[in-house]
C-alpha cells in the first residue's frame, strides 16, 4: 500500500466548506462553530492524545484552540488554508501546555526518560516505537507527527509551527536520525506488522 | 547511512543530501511534481536512498494509524459555548472588537494630548458625515437601484430571506439571540459593507418576511434589515 496517503483521512476533505464556516464563525454562528468543533475535535484529540495521557489536557488545548478560531475568525486571511491556521492555533497552544509538563522538561536538549509501557497511550503503535518517540525532542516530534499522522506538507508545518521551511527539513531529519539509533528495529523493517511489536 | 555507498561526485553528494531530506515528503505524498520527478531521478541510481524511503513509508504506516477517540465532542463544545458566554465583550466578532479597540487607543492618545483629541473629533466628524451620507444613499431605495440589485438573493438559496447589517456594537450571543426571535440563520456574507443574508426557517416569520425584517430593523443591535425580493416570500 503507498503509505503515502495513509493519512488521508485527517487531511481537509472540503477546504471552501471548512472556509465558508470560518467565514460564518466570524459573524458569531454558533451552528458553524459546533460543525467545525465537530470536525477539529476528531482530528486533533486524535493528533494530541498522542503527546500526553492527559485527557483533559487535551481537551483543555481543544478548547483554547477553537475559543481562539471563534474570537479571531474575522481576522483569517486566505494565506492558507482553514486547516494550517487552526491546527498552527492548536500546535502553539499544545506546545506551550507539553512543555509545562514535567515529563516534557529536559536536560541537554533531550527528553526525560520515556514513559513506562504499560502507560503508553498508543498501544496499537507499539511500545518500542511510542518509547523511541518519547524521547525526541518536543519540536522534532511535533514535525514528525504533523507529516505522518497529520499527513502535512514540508510548507504547511512550516506554516503551523511558523518557522522557515529549512527548520522543518532540519528538524525532520535529526529526528529521523535519532529515531534509527533508538530503533534499530525501524531500519531492519521488524514490528512493521501492523503491530509494531517486536517481541 | 554512508556516503560511501553513493556517487561520489560533489554534485551528487549534495543531490544525495538534499534527497535524503526530502524523502519523508515523497513518503506522505506531499512534494510538489518538480521536486518530486527530481527524487526519483536520484532515487533510481542510489540504494541507500531507496532503502530510506522504505523506512520512511514503514514509519508513516505506523504513525498513520488512527487512535480511536474515546470522547464525543459534544461535553467540549458545550464547555466552549459556556466560556464564550462568560466573556460576552470578548467573544463579539472579530471585526467588531477591533472597533472597540481602536476607540479605547484613541480615546487614551486623547485624554494625553489634548490638541490631538480636537483634530482627531474634526476627523471623526467629518468621517461620520460622510458616513452618514453614504448610508442614506445606499439605503434610500429609489436613489440606490444598486441596493435592490444586491437583494435579489442568492438564486442557490431558496426560500424566505432577509439582508440584514448587525450593528457595530453586537455581540454574537446578541446576534443568535436576534436571529432566533425571527428563526432565522445566516447563509451567506458579510459583504464588505457588512452585509449578511439570513434565510428564515418555515413559520410565521417566513410568511411574512417584510414583518420579520421591521422587527428586526427595530432592533438596538441591528443597523439594517430587509426582506430579500423574490426569495419565497409569499
């Protein structure tokens, strides 16, 4: 299967639809607020649960993100897309909260020891891997999800992280670098069953 | 990953570097057509590269995998709708606040510097002037055929509608609270003159969407309202 578009269904199925009710947020329709809580609501717990076991954490980012979108709708421009705008809401407010987190603080720019396995929040991604994520660096990881979960483009995490797109190349890599030398099992293609279990 | 195992060219080796930094965009199908051909060229004479797109396809297969959520959205969304109620003169639209600041900035640059608080009335008012002036020409029927050109209506929106422009001052709780007297909601717009098209909602309002408009028009929060001609009003 081309894992290319693996991700496909988180990407904005109808962009001049998600548009058109940001436009109406704007004017304080509460209507167009619920559809579009509805949609971000399922893309991003399933982005951000991925950071922290913290349900209410992430609810809590959810709702900062979208009270933002209804408080500043009428002053989206059409730069970018509807999805880059609240998702790079959503990147800020999630960063800021992670990084309040103690397991987030680091010494040497790396993360704290990785969480235990029997509290990986992901299970179905496997244990090997959710351990070798945790201990990338906020920022990399961030990149790294935002283009294999979110299915995101070098210039749209450019847009949502707003940074140059040579940050995100860079950042990319050595989190693609650090990743081999925690998993040696990534390189030689075991876990990749589905699983990711290598035991 | 050694350098060893690729051309050795300088040329190469920086196609090769700018390669491997592109291929997680090859392996979610995001790059663009020219940079994408221009990897493929590299990926068909180096191995390493082609062993790295594997990983990055095996990596994003696992990532990719969708996390069930547990929770309806529901709860969140009424907690939102709470907070937005609690801060009413925060949560008027966008536009609007912006007015407010603006006003709440100049009133203070005033009261520092009086000379400037007369020359910034004289603007005001000559800007109101003009305003007022312009207002009166485009809502004044037979000296804006223009204005009846705009309430035609949307022919894709069938049905009892209004043009409606919300005051300045409006909240949006204000705002849901007008356009649920009249079971109303807002379909299209703004303009750029601030204009908003509301369709009505089978009921009394909708038989008599002239009736619906007065009221409305009558309204603190609304500066303009109208029934849409020929858009399903009996």
């Amino acid at each position: 299967m081309p894992p290319a578009r693996a991700a496909d269904h988180h990407r904005v199925p109808q962009a001049e639809e998600e548009l058109a009710l940001l436009r109406r947020v704007a004017l304080g329709d509460r209507s167009a607020l619920e559809r579009l809580y509805a949609v971000y609501h399922r893309r991003l717990f399933g982005f951000l649960i991925r950071f922290t076991e913290r349900h209410d954490l992430v609810e809590e980012i959810i709702n900062d993100t979208l009270y933002t979108v209804w408080c500043k709708a009428g002053e989206f421009r059409d730069e970018s897309a509807v999805s880059t705008w609240i998702i790079g809401i959503a990147y800020r407010r999630a960063l800021k909260s992670l990084k309040r987190q103690s397991f987030w603080l680091r010494t040497d720019g790396e993360a704290m020891d990785a969480p235990d396995a029997s509290a990986d929040p992901s299970e179905e991604t496997g244990d090997w891997l959710a351990q070798g994520l945790a201990r990338l660096p906020l920022e990399q990881r961030m990149t790294l999800e935002l283009a294999y979960f979110l299915g995101h483009s070098c210039e749209e995490i450019a847009a949502i992280s707003g940074c140059p797109v040579n940050t995100v190349k860079t950042r990319m890599f050595n989190a693609r670098r650090r990743l081999r030398e925690l998993l040696p099992q990534l390189a030689e293609g075991n876990g990749a069953d589905g699983t990711g279990r290598t035991r | 990953m050694k350098l060893s195992k690729h051309p050795q060219a300088r040329g190469d080796a920086r196609e090769h570097r700018w390669a491997e930094q592109m291929l997680p965009w090859l392996a979610n199908d995001t790059l663009g057509e020219p940079e994408r051909a221009r990897l493929q060229r590299h990926l068909e004479r180096c191995a390493a590269c082609r062993a790295g797109l594997e990983r990055e396809r095996r990596l994003a297969a696992q990532l990719a995998q969708q996390v069930v959520v547990p929770h309806s959205p529901q709860p969140g969304f009424a907690r939102l709708l709470q907070r937005i109620d609690a801060a009413p003169a925060r949560t008027a639209p966008a536009r609007w606040r912006r007015l407010f600041a603006r006003s709440a900035v100049s009133a203070r640059g005033s009261a520092a510097r009086p000379w400037y608080a007369v020359a910034l009335a004289a603007q005001a008012a000559a800007l109101l002037v003009l305003a007022l002036t312009t207002a009166w020409l485009a809502l004044a029927p037979e000296r804006a055929p223009e204005y009846r050109t705009l309430s035609q209506g949307d022919p894709a929106t069938a049905g009892a509608q209004l043009q409606v422009v919300f005051a300045d001052s409006v909240t949006a709780a204000e705002m849901q609270r007008l356009l649920e007297q009249v079971g109303g909601r807002i379909v299209s717009g703004p303009s750029p003159a601030g204009l908003v098209q509301v369709a009505l909602a089978p009921g009394a309002a909708a038989a008599d969407p002239a009736a619906a408009a007065r009221w409305l028009s009558q309204q603190p929060g609304v500066a303009f309202a109208a029934a849409v001609l020929g858009a399903g009003a009996p």
